[in-house]
C-alpha cells in the first residue's frame, strides 16, 4: 500500500511561459504517481482561485517572466486571487520557482506565491526552491525533498519531526522498497526484488562521457535501479564478473584511441580479461563524424565484452558531436531493458513495455487535467493523404489515397504507422526514433523532412491534403524506401573528414600531434553545419536527378565545412578547393535557388556553398570557364543592360569552343545573333568582334538620376574588382 498518510491526492500548479515550468510539473506528478500519490496537474490558466481549498496538498512551479511579471498562463490567476482572497487554511504547499539571476527580480512570481499562500492561512512545509537557469538539479533537489515531506501531511496537519525524518529516510529504506509500493504488478515487483545495482563506466577525455554518466543515474532510480558512476580509471576489469547491469559510455580520441582514463583498463581487459556470461550491458560511444575512425572506442568495448561472454542488451548507440539527442535515446531503451534483469541475472524481456511505462510515467499519471509533458496536444485533423508506392517486382508505380483523421502533433511517421496497421501491412518505409532519423527522409507537400518528427500540423491545416513521396535524387527500392548507396559513394571518394597538420600543442598519448580549434571556432563551424541531415541537404538539388557524376550539394557542403575547420591540413584544404572546382563540383548547380526552397536548413546551405563558389572565384583570380562566366556575366549587364549571351558563349568557351559546335549549328546561331537578350541583330554580330563597351547600353543607367545606383554598380564591382 502507498505510504502516504489520508487523502492521496496532490495538486501541482505551473505557470509557464516558454513550458519548462510544464515539463518539470509533469515530471513531478511521475515521481508522485511512484510514491502512492494521486497527481493531478493543473494550467494555473482558467483555474478558479476558491478551488485551491478543495486540495489538502498543493505544489506550484512557475517561472518569472521579464521584469518580475507572472507568466501568461498565471496572470489571471494571480489577479483573481489578489480579489477573492480564498481562506486557504487546510492547505500544505510548497514553491518551486524556476528564474534567471542575470534579473533583478529573480524568482520575484514564486516569491509572490509563496506568500500569498502564507497569507491566506497555508501551511508552508518545505521551503521556497529558487532555481537558476540551469533549473533541473535544483528542481530534482525540491522534489527529492518535497515529496516525502507531503506524504506525512494531511490536511495542513504539520508534524516537523515527521517530515523531517521523510526528508531523511533511514538506512534501511531502499529505492526499491518505494517503487514495489508504487502499484507495480507482482511480476514487476518481483524483478524489483534483491540486488538492482547498475554500474555505469565512462571513459571521457573532456568530461562530455562523464557529464552523460551523471545523467544516466539520475535516469536509472526511475525504473528501480541504484546508480554506481565508475570512472574507467584505475579500474579492475575482473569486477565486471560480478556485475549484472553495466552501462558504458566513452568517447573517441585522436585517431581512433581510447580516451586517458580508460586506456589502462583497456590494456588489462585485453591481458587478462573474465568471462562476464551473466554480464548484461550496454554501450554508448561519443564521435565526430569528422574522423575515419568514428566511435571507434566504442564499438571496441562493445565487442570486447561481447567476445567475452557478455550479453548485449541493447545495441551501441553511436554519437556525433551533437550528441545528447542521441544519447537520449539510447538512455530511454537501454535503461528500462537493463532494468529488466532480475536478481538472478535474467533477462525478463517480456516485461519490457511495463518497466517502461513504468520508469516513464504511463497514461494512469494523469488524470482530468494533467497532460503529457513535453508534449503539445493539438486539434484531431482531417486530411486527404496521398502515399506514393513501387512495386519492384511488377515494376509499377502509383498512389494510394484515402481521407483520415489524425492528431496534429502526429508525426508523418505515425501516420505512416497506423496506414501500415490498419490498411495496407505492405506499406514500406523507414522507421526513425522519433529525435530526427536522417534516414527517414521523404518529401511532403514538396518539402524535404525527416518523417519520424515533422508533424503534420506543421505541413497542411484541417481538411488539407498530405502528399508523401520518395526522397528525390535517389533510385526507388521500395515505395518510400530509397537506395542511398550512391550518395554514400559519392562522400567516400570526396573523404570530408579531418587531416590535420603535425604542430605542437596537443598531442595524444601515443605522442602524435593533434590539431586544435578554441571554444568560439568551434561555436561558428557547429552553427555553420547545423542542419538535420547532410542526406536531406543532397536531395535538395535540382541537378542531382538528371547528373549521375555529380557528387551534390550534401556532400559539397561538408568538404566546405572541413575548408573552414581549423584543424583541417593545408594540404587536405587545397585538395578540397581542387576538388569543388572540378567537372562534378561545385558548379555543377545552375543555381542554389532548389535548396533556398527547403527551409533553414538549405539556406544554410546555399549560404555555405556561394561562400565556396566565391573562394573558389578568388582563389582563380576568375580563371577557368565558371570564373569567366560570372565575370563576363557582370559586365554584360553593367555595361550594356541586359545579358548579351553571345558575347558570354564567346569568352567563356573561346575560339575553341566556337569551332568544336561549327557543325551543331550554335556557332552560326549565336554569330547571326538568335539569342535571348532582346537586342538587335546587329548587336550580337558584333559583340563577336569586339567587347560589348558602349553597344545597347541603356541611357543613364548608373547616374544619378537612377535610384541607388552606387548599390548598383557596388554589386557588380563585387564580381569584377576591376571596375
């Protein structure tokens, strides 16, 4: 039975501007909800300030909003109450307030709260929490604290000495005995039982495996389980043996190598490693795509304690530099999996989706009121959805279409989903995780997006149509399924990763020289490679589908990005700058107006890829066809007024080039002046001859009479310097 004295309920308040308020009010109600609290969490918005009275034990967590204010929700609140002054006398209430120092008025909407219950005859029991910006800890120390104490009172009825030993609970009292008493099923409690130990490991060279190692444990007392945080330093690996549940997390170092404090338990695990047959684990590896020898660490401590008997509960997870979204998915699988390991070392599987609903908090959390945090509910939408499908053996194509209702903050991917359930189980697709797959790519009303987390309120409105086809750019294997094989390829042969230059500095423990990148470098080559997917990025492009040589935006975008690392070798740089500058480079795009369309990520890209058009022009001093183009292009336009395409074919392929397309007929065109320039014949003619200077110029074009004409002839001078 629960361990709350009387009535269970409990009523958690939020005012939240910007939802982390919201968030940590659900998190609550999910550490209540374990103690034998009935929650119930409340939008202080529409709340009728003499209903507090109905509940013996009140939490609120609100934020402050600007210069002391309320936050939008609590606003009305906050002035009905001021007016009705409810008597509040049989209330037990605490505040957490969630602020920002950087404020004069820090926490000010919490401190009013706090008192106005005061004020109105409530039992303060715990004091006040003020949380900082960075307000998970402090909010984690409240509730750790809080709870307990409202457990021991009902109705205002405050015994100090009792709240105090809640607050401290003896030695004997276990996180298990807490959670058995949560409503487990007997088969869950009974995984509860005996020894729920887990050790987590982590080898960290700048601290980012040992910062996820401390938010692993705090994670893990949700599905019963005691943390142990380990440094692989110093370590003996023949402890492993006695070890049930293990978790690793590690990163990569230089070239492949392990990081400092896991170097020397690598080298004796290899020695003299023990038979972990009835070891449990799982691992989680920290890389940078930027190197070959990505999560390499990692994946060797992933197959070392495999080779030695130990038993893979959930598969590696690997991490980019960006690495908490992954990361979190790992913690959210391979937790309530370990979890599932009883006393005997044995893996209760079928157990599975209970210990997760369980360490998550499951739909019973929340009753008439409360929500699911970190989720926005929206409106049930009707949309008309069009799916594109390939059959490969009938080589047949076409599309299926059907009228539905879905929630709006359902993903593309659960629309997907449930077409695949209840209507058609042949549909094919890639699945994702829900944090942004980069191989869930499709394209939906002719955007590019990743369908495991596009929602659908975000690509049509209620009664709007859904189209959902194929990433373009890439041979169709199987309805949405696309073969990525060739832009895989294509990244293989342009190698966008780090070689860096020997120098003195930082050095790994082999001695080998490393290169090195300040905190503000880093900081802009993160922002200026910030995009969902590099894949998407490629399938952005017009040329892509009609160019089976050219390698693609995706990959050109990363080979810039390596020309602005720091790191990066000035041998590997000019190798790189050749490389764009070549027949399936950069220029291969007419344009980068394709992927100006996607959104964000493919400005962000064009913007990357002008920058290297514009270093590439630089560096060639407008050498070489393209260099020409552009420079040509300037000047026909400066000078003349419109752009003189016979004079552009003219110096941009020579005389040479004339001569070679005699005989398809473009030479003669282009002499007799059938072009697109909406100039006289003559014109053209002539522009064969001699410069375009002084021929078809538009009177007054650059003086002052025209509108900002210096803007005018300062972008042209851009192209051409000369001018």
């Amino acid at each position: 039975m629960s361990g709350v004295a009387g009535n269970p309920q409990l009523a958690i308040f939020f005012g939240s501007q910007t939802g982390n308020a919201e968030e940590l009010a659900g998190n609550t109600a999910k550490m209540a909800k374990k103690m034998g609290f009935v929650p119930v969490v409340h939008d202080m918005d529409g709340f009728n300030p003499a209903q507090f009275a109905d509940y013996k034990r009140v939490l609120i967590i609100t934020s402050t909003w600007g210069e002391g204010d309320m936050p939008d929700n609590a606003e009305d609140l906050w002035v009905a109450t001021n007016e009705a002054n409810p008597p509040l006398a049989g209330v037990s209430f605490s505040v957490c307030a969630i602020g920002d120092t950087s404020y004069d008025e820090f926490c000010k909407a919490g401190k009013d709260w706090d008192e106005k219950f005061v004020a109105l005859g409530a039992t303060r029991v715990h004091d006040i929490k003020l949380c900082d910006v960075e307000y998970e800890p402090e909010w984690k120390s409240w509730a750790d604290s809080v709870l307990p104490v409202m457990a021991t009172v009902d109705g205002g009825e405050y015994d100090a000495s009792a709240a105090s030993a809640a607050e401290t609970p003896s030695a004997d009292t276990s996180s298990t005995a807490q959670v058995s008493s949560a409503g487990a099923s007997d088969a869950l409690n009974s995984v509860f039982a005996g020894d729920r130990s887990i050790n987590i490991l982590f080898g960290s060279q700048t601290g980012n495996a040992a910062g996820l190692a401390e938010k692993t444990a705090k994670l893990a007392a949700n599905y019963g389980l005691e943390p142990n945080i380990v440094d692989m330093d110093g370590f003996d690996p023949g402890r492993l043996a006695t070890m049930k549940r293990v978790m690793i997390i590690t990163s990569t170092w230089g070239e492949g190598e392990m990081p400092d404090n896991a170097d020397a338990m690598w080298k004796a695990i290899n020695a003299n490693g023990p038979a972990l047959g009835s070891l449990h684990f799982s691992v989680c590896a920290i890389g940078d795509t930027a190197y070959d020898e990505f999560c390499k660490a990692g994946h060797d401590w992933n197959n070392k304690i495999a080779a030695l008997g130990g038993n893979e509960a959930y598969p590696i997870q690997e991490c980019d530099v960006d690495f908490e979204p992954p990361w979190k998915i790992w913690v959210e699988e391979a937790l309530p999996m370990l979890a599932c390991v009883d006393e005997s070392g044995t893996l209760q599987v079928q157990l599975l989706e209970e210990m997760k609903a369980f360490g998550a908090g499951d739909d019973d959390d929340v009753v008439e009121g409360d929500f699911a945090p970190g989720i926005i509910e929206k409106d049930i939408m009707t949309i008309r959805l069009e799916v594109f499908r390939y059959c490969p053996q009938a080589a047949e194509s076409g599309w299926d279409t059907l009228t539905c209702d879905v929630p709006g903050h359902a993903t593309v991917q659960d629309l997907l989903t449930t077409m695949q359930q209840n209507v058609d189980g042949s549909l094919a697709f890639r699945r994702g995780n829900t944090a942004g797959t980069p191989t869930t790519g499709v394209r939906v009303n002719g955007r590019i997006v990743l369908a495991d987390c596009a929602q659908i309120a975000d690509l049509t409105k209620d009664g709007g149509h859904v189209r959902i086809e194929p990433l373009p750019g890439h041979p169709v294997v199987r309805d949405l399924i696309v073969d990525t094989a060739r832009y895989e390829s294509h990244r293989s042969r342009a190698e966008p990763w780090i070689r860096t230059d020997p120098r003195e500095g930082e050095h790994l423990p082999s001695g080998q020289a490393m290169g090195t990148m300040d905190s503000a470098a880093a900081t802009a080559l993160h922002q200026a490679g910030d995009v969902l997917s590099f894949h998407l990025v490629q399938a952005m492009s017009d040329t892509l589908p009609h160019d089976q040589h050219y390698e693609g935006p995706g990959v050109h975008f990363q080979q810039w990005l390596r020309v602005l690392d720091p790191r990066t070798s000035e041998k590997q740089r000019r190798n790189i700058m050749n490389s764009l500058q070549e027949k399936d480079g950069v220029w291969s795009e007419a344009d980068h107006a394709s992927l100006m369309r996607y959104g964000e990520d493919g400005r962000l890209a064009a913007r990357a890829l002008n920058e290297a058009r514009g270093a590439l022009l630089n560096q060639s001093r407008y050498a070489g066809k393209s260099g020409r183009l552009v420079k040509w292009y300037g000047r026909s336009v400066k000078w003349s007024g419109n752009v003189n395409e016979t004079t552009l074919y003219r110096q941009v392929l020579g005389p040479l080039g004339l001569v070679s397309n005699v005989f398809s007929g473009v030479s003669a065109r282009m002499a007799l002046a059938f072009t697109r320039n909406g100039g006289p014949p003559i014109r053209g003619l002539q522009a064969l001859l001699v410069p375009p200077a002084g021929l078809g110029r538009i009177p007054k074009m650059f003086n002052s009479r025209v509108d900002n004409y210096h803007e005018v002839v300062s972008l042209f001078n851009e192209i051409d310097q000369r001018f």
